[in-house]
C-alpha cells in the first residue's frame, strides 16, 4: 500500500504533505491542493467535500504536537475560509493538545487530529481499482489505442499532439494504467521543465493509480534517495534536476516507460542527456511517450525524429468543430485602430513593429472592463481570466473591476517587480478561491499560459500582447475545456498586435472551412456548432475592418508567425479607396 505508519514518518515533509492530498482525492474530495509553502499561514492541503471547504495542517515533526499548533490552525481556517480544521501530525498529539481538542469539540468546533494510525486507516478502506471516474471519450480511446499499439509493437517511442483541454494527461495516465495490468512492476518516469508542472502531473496520475502504487517527486526541493527512486512506481521529476544527475552519477534509476510533457521542449540539451543515458526510444531503452499541445519550436527541432510517430493529431480548431472543447465565440475589437496615422505612413513594406506603433492608439482599460461587465450577464455562473501585460496593469484591471460592483476580482502573477511582492500563501488562497468560486475574475500576467486548469472558466479577455503563437494557444485553451453547465467560452480580444488579427482570421477561417482540398484552396462551408470569430467595436460589429485586414494581411500565417523586424506586410492598394 502507498502509505504505513514507517514510510509516514521517514518521508520528507514535502512527501507527507501530498500523501495527505492524495488520501483527500481519493476519498472524493474536489480541488484538493498542495498549498504548504513558507508563509503559508497554517495551511498545508485545502480541499472541499459536499461544497465545505477542509484545512489540513500537516506536521511532520519528530515530537508530539502541542496546543500552540491547534490555535494556528484555528486561525488558518478563518483566513481561509475553511469549515473542518485538520491537523495531521507523523508522531501524533501530546495529552494537552488531545484534552484542548475535546473542549473545543464539546464548545461545537469541529477541529479533526489525525495520526499514522489515522492515514494507514482511511489508505486501507480505499478500493482496489482507481479512483478515476471520468468516462473515456472516442477520440481518446483511439489516441490511447494509438499509443498501446506503438507499445506492443516494441515501436520504442511515440508522440501526441493534442490541443489544451483535449486531455493529453488523461490519455497518457490511463495508457499507463493499461499498461501496469500487464506488468505489474511497471516503472515510470514522468518529466516536465518546471516544478509546477512536475507536482500538478503528479496529483493529475493518483487518480489512475491503485493503492498499491506509490510515487516520489524528484527535483530541486526533493531529493528522494536512490532506495526510493529505484523502488517508485512513479517518478515525477524536473528535466534540470535529472540532467544535472546523470552529470555527477554513472548509475542510473531503470525505468519501463519515459513520459515528456510538454515535449515541445525536448530539443534542449538537458533532456538529450537524458535520452542518451536512458536510451528512451531506443530498442533495449524504456518507451518514450511526448504530450503536447502546441508542437511548434522557435528552434525548428522537428519533434518526429525525438518521439518518431505521431499517433493522435488533434489541433484546436478540430477539436471546436467536433465538439471535443467547448463551443467559443471570440470577439476581436477594432476600436483602437487608427486609420488616418495609418494612411500617412510611406513605403511599401513594414514589419509588425513599425506598423502596431503607427496602428494602435494606447491601452483603453475602461472600455475593456465596461465591455466586461456587458458580457457579465451572457454567461450563466460566470468565471472570467483577464490576460494582462504588466503586474501594475493587472492591478490596476483588478482595481476598476471590483470599483464596478459586478464581480469579485483578484491580482495574481508569478513575478514581483515595481515593489510588488506576492507570496506563495496568496497566491494558493487566490487559486483555491478561484477554483471554488469565491472570487470569479483573476487579472494575471503569466501564472495561467500551463498546466494550471479551472473547466468551469467561461469568459477569457486577452490585454497582453503575445509574440508567441504557443502561448497564444495554451492562454485560450484556458477557457475551452468543457464542464457541466458551460454552454461557450466567450473571448474578448484587446490586443494591440497586426500579428493578433491575423491569428484571429486564421481562426476564423479554420472553423469556417473543411479540410483543404487537393488543390490548396480552402471551400467555405457553414457548420452545426456556434463556434465563431468577429470582428467588432464596443459599439457592434465591424466587418470593413475584417475585408480590409484580408487584404492587407495576404499570407496570413506568415504574418501570424512573424517576427517583431520581419518585413512581411505590404501596402495595400486599395487602401486609398478605403471606406473604413
């Protein structure tokens, strides 16, 4: 079993912690998560259960846990809203404490102490299958055959492409669920290139693994010993802390199966290294398995010769027409455009640069969250992500939201700079908030472009500029996983960038066209789904603007991948007889 009273005790903290979270998840508690940092306020794990919020505080100390913990823990609650206190201590209570306990228990505060006893309990009434529920969709199934099939043909490696919200983690964990049914000591080694990442796929596999599976994190805070790595089932471990590995050790943990997540940056030499010392995909080395969701690389590195096969495909756009995400309608605002500086500019070819500096007028906040509160009242149950450029705009979007009335809305960034500071513990509080409902607008500069989900997101509003198509993709993937009761994503796109429109008008034509015929030229088609692309003021819409834009931006994919200096736009004649 994943968890005894020995292991409980000589884990890391680290460890303790997520072994409370995945008893939590496994129990059938929703949002559970990992919020124990430095300056955490008393929180280790908060999760909800029946719409009541729990607060697990976890002490993995080497005495007894005194009264001083309980009245911690008490005022942690209040701080973060939660009903059902819990403290969790590795060598359990001292008779204060316990006495404390029974007193607040008799006054109606219902604070829980938990010890080794209590976990190997809960562990143990846990069924024998995983606690997975999610019904497995066609396309899926398919991806996961794809990948079985590569596997038995002793392939050595495959790749998936699949777009944000299609479940590409879903998929790779139920293929290794698969798997372990025929080898019961199946090793895995799951990779990512940030430490995020590498605990979210961890929590995102527990619902795929029995009890009798354990896993170990492996990076830069953890440094499990080469007993645990070579003993795990699951090794979940960031690319830097493994290279660096291989770098110092000539031994190396065996695995059955290597899982990159986004593979899109397997190019790199760290994870060469890897594959070297591995010889991941190679006929004697372990299964090599990429997931991505955008697999275009500034580099060039054609991901193909790394992960060989590509066996599921499925973009964005085929994933909306087919009803896979949710149903979008993306609104891309004129108002900012300036056309009479427009007409004054000379020469005949212009990069982006030049031409977003002449073309747009300055940032127009107002009429972003007037626009905002419009929208407000489209959405049942609405739940919105304002992708912002700066820190200071982020706050100052946050600001005018709340000044309205109309929404609970919070700051949040990864970053600090400009005097801000935003600690671990609220960025936790804002994320579990967020994925409660309690606050229902975040303003963010970079903390949602991966791995960080909320389905329920059903309003996105795009204010920062993006060079990057990749993160373009992964910010609107955001909002296109489908839920319970969320009927459409509805996109309002700001962005003061000629490269954005062109992105916009691809998208506008993918979901407007079929498959591109033999010869080349895409027949337009109408479709049963409400998925759509305008073009609009705040005023209404704004076709001019769209006619113009096709023919100024002739090759619009070019454009949409351009750089800030590349001189791929042309002036178009008929701009003098334009009426826009």
């Amino acid at each position: 079993m994943f968890v005894n009273k020995e292991s409980v005790k000589s884990n890391s903290w680290q460890a303790f912690e997520r072994l409370i979270c995945r008893i939590a998840m496994a129990e059938g508690f929703e949002g559970a998560r990992v919020v124990g940092q430095s300056n955490d306020h008393g929180a280790d794990i908060i999760a909800s259960r029946n719409g009541i919020r729990w607060l697990f505080q976890a002490k993995h100390w080497k005495k007894p846990v005194g009264v001083e913990v309980i009245d911690e823990t008490l005022r942690a609650a209040q701080i973060y809203k939660a009903k059902v206190p819990v403290i969790v201590a590795s060598n359990g209570f001292d008779s204060k404490a316990l006495a404390y306990q029974r007193d607040l228990m008799q006054s109606g505060i219902n604070i829980q102490l938990w010890t080794p006893d209590t976990l190997v309990e809960h562990a143990s009434r846990l069924g024998d299958g995983i606690p997975n529920k999610h019904p497995i969709r066609e396309y899926q199934e398919k991806a996961i055959q794809g990948i079985m099939n590569a596997y038995m043909r002793k392939d050595g490696r495959a790749l998936a492409v699949l777009a944000t919200g299609l479940g590409k983690t879903f998929i790779a964990a139920e293929t290794i669920h698969r798997m372990y049914a025929g080898n019961n000591s199946l090793r895995v080694l799951v990779l990512a290139h940030t430490n995020p990442l590498v605990y979210q796929l961890e929590q995102s596999f527990w619902k795929f693994m029995t009890k009798h599976q354990n896993s170990v994190v492996w990076n830069g805070y953890e440094e499990p010993d080469k007993r645990e790595l070579n003993r795990a089932s699951f090794v979940f471990a960031c690319v830097n802390t493994v290279a660096d590995y291989i770098k110092r050790e000539e031994d190396f943990p065996e695995f059955d199966v290597i899982i990159v997540d986004e593979c899109h940056h397997a190019g790199s030499s760290m994870y060469q290294s890897i594959f070297e010392k591995t010889e991941a995909g190679k006929y004697n080395g372990p299964f090599l398995l990429g997931l991505t969701a955008t697999p275009w690389r500034p580099d060039e590195v054609d991901l193909a010769e790394i992960f060989g096969e590509t066996v599921v495909c499925i973009d964005m756009v085929e994933g909306l027409k087919k009803g896979f995400l949710s149903n979008v309608d993306y609104r891309m605002y004129t108002d900012n455009i300036d056309w009479d500086a427009l007409r004054h500019l000379e020469g005949q070819s212009f990069t982006p640069k030049q031409i977003n500096k002449t073309l747009f007028i300055e940032q127009w906040d107002d009429s972003v969250v007037y626009e905002l509160r419009k929208t407000w009242s489209e959405q049942p149950n609405p739940r919105a992500i304002v992708f912002c450029g700066t820190i200071d705009h982020a706050n100052i979007m946050c600001t005018k939201l709340n000044a309205l009335g109309f929404c609970n809305a919070a700051a949040i960034y990864s970053n600090s700079g400009n005097g801000y500071q935003m600690t671990q513990f609220e960025k936790n509080r804002i994320l579990a908030d967020f994925a409660d409902g309690m606050i229902n607008v975040v303003c963010t500069v970079d903390i949602f472009n991966e791995g960080i989900d909320v389905p329920d997101v059903n309003i996105l509003v795009f204010q920062r500029v993006t060079h990057s198509r990749r993160i373009f993709i992964q910010q609107l993937g955001r909002g296109l996983r489908i839920s319970e009761g969320k009927d459409k994503v509805i996109v309002l796109d700001f962005v003061s960038d000629i490269r954005r429109f062109a992105a916009g008008l691809n998208l506008k034509d993918g979901l407007e066209s079929d498959d591109v015929p033999s010869d080349g030229r895409r027949k337009p088609t109408r479709i049963s789904l409400p998925n759509k692309v305008t073009f609009r003021k705040v005023t209404g819409d704004d076709p001019n603007t769209e006619q113009f834009l096709r023919v100024w931006l002739d090759d619009i994919a070019a454009i949409e991948e351009s750089g800030e200096n590349s001189s791929v736009l042309q002036f178009p004649p008929v701009f003098e007889n334009s009426k826009i």
